[in-house]
C-alpha cells in the first residue's frame, strides 16, 4: 500500500497570472471547493494517509483551508445555522507542510520530502491537474500496477500531436492494453518528438528517485525538472506508465478550467434530478 504522498504546491501560477499575484491557483474554486481539496480527497479516495504539502511563503490560504476554524464554527452555531458545519468539512487525513524558499521547479520540490518520505514508495499528486473519472481515482490506477511490478508508476494520456511540446513525453513497449515499460521520457520536446504519450501529475516512486533528484542540474527553463529525474532511473529500473482512464484538465490552462467546471456543473444537475 501507498502511505504517505507529496502535493508540490510552490509555484507561482505564472500562466494564471495576474490572479495568482493573490490567489494560488490550487486554491482555484471548483464548485464551492478549491482545486487542492480533490486532490486530497483524491489521494484519501486512493489509501494515502499522510500528505506533505510542499508552499511557497504565499501560500497560506491553502494552510488556513485545511486548518479548524474555530470562530466560524462558533458564529454558526450561534446564528443556528450549525447545519452549515458539514460544508466546512475537509477530508480526514494526517497534512504536514514545508517551505520551499524558491520555486526551483519540481525536481526541487520534491526532494524536500525525502525525510518525510523515508524508505518507503509514495505518490505525487500535482494540484494543477484534475482528473475526473466514474471509476476507481486515477492514483489508485497507479497503485494497482506498483502493487503488480513493485516499481515507479507514472500516469500518462494521449494529446493531440500539436500538443506534445507542452508536456514530459514518453515512449516506450506495451505491456499490456493500459500500460507501458517506459524506456525514454522527455520534456517538452520541441521536435522529433517520441510519442504523443505525455505525463498526467500523477506518479508513484520508490525511494530510489531521491539519490536521482540530488544530482540534478537546471533543465528545461532553468528549472530541476522532475523528468530529467525518471529519465535517469530508466536507466537503473524499470518504469512503467499507466494510461489513465478518465477525463484530465489542467486548470492552468484557462479552456481546460472553463471545460471542468461546465462539466461539474452538469453533473451535479444530473444527479439533483
């Protein structure tokens, strides 16, 4: 089983900007939640128990949603509106955090949970990414085959060819329908790309990854790209890539977000009716 798992939230939401000058983008409403409770409730959803969430010293909001509020509560109860309580309810689970000083990229971020992590696999679950699905979680599909290969899982979908040099891209051979022994993965590739195979925010690893993280150089924008990261373990280990069934929206992305929403919305009046 997956235990423990890293949301890296650190960044500056710079495609989002100006809004994320004052709202971090996982604090984005969906419904009348923000993005980064599905995400918890995701990782909850998958048998996750303890997350570590990784903020930049702007982030606060997303301390302050998880945190009690007791002053609310009392002004609910006061007003006799106590029936309201249940909306402040987040997802019942251990969240510890840690400051990242500078967003280094996500390589950076994830290194800092080494201790937290220990000798035991985890998940990543990037807050950019929703993924909507009337089955299992996309996690647990990641977990099912870590349970099987014992080795780093990495979510992956098909784009659109014109659309491969916005993502981590991999190639590899087919194990079976759903999933791929990885053997190259590139970010962001800007010609020859391998495949039209790209990463969904959704991994899970094995400690082996942090000797990895350490030795990172400045990659693609100047960053310490978590892919350069997995492109070296495929040289070690065995990855594999797990084609995720379900709808994925980046709601970095200003359509994909609008297309998110408008899919909830009619879901949930599908289900009043």
């Amino acid at each position: 089983m997956i235990k423990k798992a890293i949301i890296p939230a650190a960044g500056y939401g710079t495609r989002s900007l100006p809004i994320t000058k004052v709202i971090p983008k996982e604090m984005f409403p969906i419904g009348n939640k923000p993005a980064i409770h599905y995400i918890v409730e995701e990782a909850v959803k998958s048998g996750v128990e303890q997350i570590l969430i990784v903020l930049s010293s702007r982030k606060d909001l997303i301390v302050d949603y998880f945190d009690q509020s007791l002053e609310l509560e009392a002004f609910l109860e006061k007003e006799k509106k106590s029936h309201l309580l249940k909306e402040l309810t987040v997802p019942e689970i251990q969240i510890h955090y840690i400051r990242q000083p500078y967003a280094k990229g996500l390589g950076e971020a994830i290194k800092l949970g080494e201790t937290f992590i220990g000798n035991e696999p985890f998940a990543v679950l990037l807050p950019d990414d929703i993924v909507v699905s009337d089955k299992e979680t996309a996690l647990s599909q990641l977990i099912k085959i870590y349970e099987d290969k014992k080795n780093s899982v990495i979510g992956i979908h098909r784009v659109p060819n014109e659309c491969v040099e916005k993502y981590g891209i991999i190639e590899g051979n087919i194990v079976k329908e759903d999933c791929i022994d990885v053997t190259n993965i590139i970010e962001k590739p800007k010609v020859n790309p391998p495949s039209n195979l790209a990463v969904i925010g959704r991994y899970v690893f094995t400690p082996d990854i942090f000797p990895l993280l350490k030795k990172l150089q400045p990659g693609v924008g100047g960053e310490y790209q978590l892919t350069d990261a997995i492109h070296s373990l495929i040289m070690t280990k065995k990855v594999y890539g797990k084609m995720i069934e379900g709808k994925r929206f980046d709601i970095g992305q200003e359509d994909e977000y609008m297309q998110l929403l408008n899919l909830l919305y009619a879901k949930n009046n599908v289900s009043k009716d």
